[in-house]
C-alpha cells in the first residue's frame, strides 16, 4: 500500500544519505522504522501487565485455590 507523508528537509537529506550507505531505498528504510516502532510499542503494551499481582499482600496460589473452592 501506498502512502502520502510530509518529512522535513533535514530528515529526508540524513535518509538520502543512509539509503546511499545501506545500499537500500528511502521506502525500504521507511518500512524498517515503522516494523521497528510497531515492535516497540508491542514490547511496552506487553511489558505494562508484567507483576501486577506483585503489590498483593495476598499469595497469588492462595488467592486462585480460594476462588476455584467456591466453584
């Protein structure tokens, strides 16, 4: 899929340049900033449930068995 951006002047000399070290196109290196953003903010979005019983003052397998018996 195609898309329309505006970048600055600065920002597309310095990506002119690193295309030409890469060897790689512009777009190429677009879509490897974006894979690398989108990994990123999947990394935070997991890592934001990490140790969210850890403030518990309740054993989290006590707690679990205490529920379950009321099944």
């Amino acid at each position: 899929m195609r898309i329309l951006t505006e970048i600055g002047d600065g920002q597309l000399k310095a990506l002119d340049e690193l295309s030409k070290r890469e060897k790689t196109s512009r777009a190429a290196l677009i879509r490897h900033a974006v894979d690398d953003l989108l990994t990123k903010h999947r990394q935070e979005r997991q890592t934001d449930a990490f140790g969210l019983w850890g403030d518990q003052k309740v054993d989290g397998l006590v707690y679990q068995e205490k529920l379950r018996s009321e099944w």
